[in-house]
DNA sequence: GTCTATACCCAGATAGAC
DNA sequence: GTCTATCTGGGTATAGAC
C-alpha cells in the first residue's frame, strides 16, 4: 500500500481509484455494518470490485486489511470531532455542538461496535487504534472542560477527566439504546439530558 | 423446551440439568462472549455438552436458540436492576446503588453487545426483548427521578425520560470505553462523573 | 431423545499462471 | 498486479438409525 503516490480524491469508489484504497474503504464499510467476525474477505473483494489475488497481493489478509481499516476510521473520526472541539466558542459550546452534531445514529459508531469484536478485542494489534482513538476523545474532552472551569462555567468541583469520560459514554450508549429501540429519539434524549445535566451545573 | 417439569436448580451446568437448560445457559454465555455471528451451533453444543442432534430436536436451529438465550438474559436483566431499583432509600440512593452496583464491566452487556449483531437487529423476533429490557430499564429509571422530583431531590425542571436514558447510556457507553481500553477505570469514572452531575443538581 | 452420516456452501488462505 | 485453481476446515442443517 503506498506504492503508487497520486492524491486521492474523495467521494465514492470511482473506478479509477486506487485498488488499496477501494479495499480500505470497503473494509472500513463492512467493519462498521457486520463486525470483525461478520466480515469475510470475499464479501470485501467484492465490496472493492477487486479480485482475490488482488487482496492477498496488497495484504497479507484479513487482519491486516481491517488494521488498515481501523486505523484509518480512527483518523477520520478524530479530525470529525477536532472540527467541533476546535471551535471558537465557549467550552459549553463546544462540547454542546459536538453532541448535537449530525450523526447516523441508526448505524451507531464505528469504533465503538467493534468493542464488542471478541477477535478485535483480542488482538492488540487491532485494539490499539481503538484504544487510541478513546483516548484521544477523552483526554481532548479533559482539556475542554478544564478550559470551561477555568473561565467559570462550571464549578469548581467538577473532575474533568471524569465528566470527559461521561460525555464520551452517553454518545456511545445512546448508540446503544437508539440501536435497541431501532429509533434515534432514545439517543437524543439521551444527549440532551445530559446537556441539561452540564447546564443545570 | 418446558418439556419436563422438574425444578431447576441455579448454579452451574451440572450433569443432571436438562439438556434444555444446559443448552440455553450455553447460548446465553456465547452469545455474550462471542455476539450471534461469532457463535457456532457446533460450539453451542460443545458447551452444552449435547449432540448435534440433541440441540435439533429441542429447537429448530441457531436463531430459535438464540431466541430463548436472549429472553432468558433479558428477564435475568430485569432481575437484578429491580434489586436496586425496589430499594427503600431515596430515589438518588436507589440510582446511585443502580450504577455502582458490582459489574463485570470488561465483559461488557450481555444485552448491550447485541445492538452491534447485524443479524440481532435484522430480525424482529432477536432485537425484540432487546428493545423491551432496555425500555423497560428506560421506564423503570423514569419513574424513579420522577418519584425524585416530587420529594424535590431534582431540580422541577428535570426532565425524566431525557435523564433516565442519559443514565442507560452512561452504563452502555461505559462498558464500551471500559473494553477499548481493556480497563475498567473510563467505566469508572463514567458513572462517578454522572453521579456528580446528578448530585451537584 | 440422542447418535452418526451426509450434504452443501462459505471462510480464509496458498500456488502458480498470465 | 491480477487471475483462476485448489485446499483444509467450519457453519448450518437434514436424514435416518438406534
């Protein structure tokens, strides 16, 4: 992978894109939809339009394709979430429109469902990002919050690293619960009662 | 199943246990390791210590199984929240018991995990006592804030049902930070970080 | 009720031709 | 780089004997 070096447009699978990167993408899909267990490499190649030989020729196989893969939804799932942590509001504002943003919640998050990845879970080469990637949101939430009191919003008494870690378990159980009732409104209440709660302080 | 009409003893998948039970306390134990695509009808009965044949005589295949295991465990779910949630401490003491209560928290909800099952939530029949356990837990949660509220432990703007999915979704949410970083710590402070927010009021 | 035999297809990968 | 052939094993179930 790598070994050719034109940019890489986004937007769709285009025939003209990259077999590797068609892979990666069609992988990140199927990871997200069925799971580590609940994808197999043929349902990949035949996500990717590419053919066996193809596969093994770029990876050495499964695994390494859904390293890739994960590794790449951890990226993007981070710049999603700097683009409102980054803002230029207040920290309530902030944590406020990251929770509020526009989400797919029906399909849940694509790194927490992999939690549940008993071989994802047991290999610590494909734990890491996933591991990497929670971090990455709590700490940054950390820092947000600590910002917020710092400026008075928020009391004095509040322990951001744990209400961080709140913030980030309603949005994955709201997933969760919208998932079971088969209806965003599960998650939504969820979001905006804890909205309430960082409010009412 | 339900054929005999013997007692059931709890507590291990002894020898004399039925066949049924042995096989749906197996399914159950897989389905929350390994989720329903990870889960064999090979590796069932292996557990189960029963044949092939066995396990086709007392249901019709995997889903059926699956059926009776994730009622079972849903009903079990129930079970042991009420323990908390019949409490005669205050409402904020029954929540606080609820959310502290003694969890195996790196092996995740048994009920939980099977939100991120594709073929769980495809089929009606799988996700429905997924969906009642958690809007029963949902319901069972609004009551008790609004219990809360009448004996001013909440603020009167406290919305219940947006405050009792928030708590659903910090437990859910939890258990999937708690795996990602193979630590129970994120669960952890999750939920104290909750217990903060609901308190400070 | 439980056993064994059988069946068919898929998972996951390797080998070597082109 | 990609293709097709091939391989071993497992998933999921049915059939019929005991």
């Amino acid at each position: 992978m790598g070994c050719t070096h034109r940019a890489v447009p986004t937007g769709g699978y285009s025939d003209w894109v990259e077999t590797v990167e068609r892979l990666i993408r069609s992988t990140q899909e199927l990871l997200w939809e069925r799971g580590y267990v609940g994808t197999s490499p043929k349902a990949i190649q035949q996500a990717a339009d590419a053919g066996q030989g193809s596969m093994y020729h770029h990876f050495s196989g499964k695994a390494e394709l859904a390293k890739a893969a994960i590794e790449r939804s951890g990226a993007e799932l981070r710049s999603a979430a700097e683009e409102q942590f980054a803002g230029d509001g207040s920290a309530t504002e902030r944590i406020t429109q990251y929770l509020r943003r526009d989400r797919d919640v029906l399909k849940g998050c694509r790194m927490g469902r992999l939690t549940s990845d008993p071989d994802v879970m047991t290999d610590p080469v494909l734990r890491a990002p996933v591991d990497e990637t929670f971090q990455w949101i709590r700490s940054r939430l950390t820092e947000i919050i600590a910002e917020g009191k710092q400026n008075k919003e928020y009391p004095a008494g509040l322990d951001p690293a744990k209400t961080a870690a709140t913030i980030a378990a309603v949005l994955q159980g709201g997933y969760v619960l919208a998932r079971a009732a088969n209806s965003p409104e599960p998650f939504d209440q969820a979001i905006e009662g804890l909205i309430d709660l960082l409010g009412a302080k």
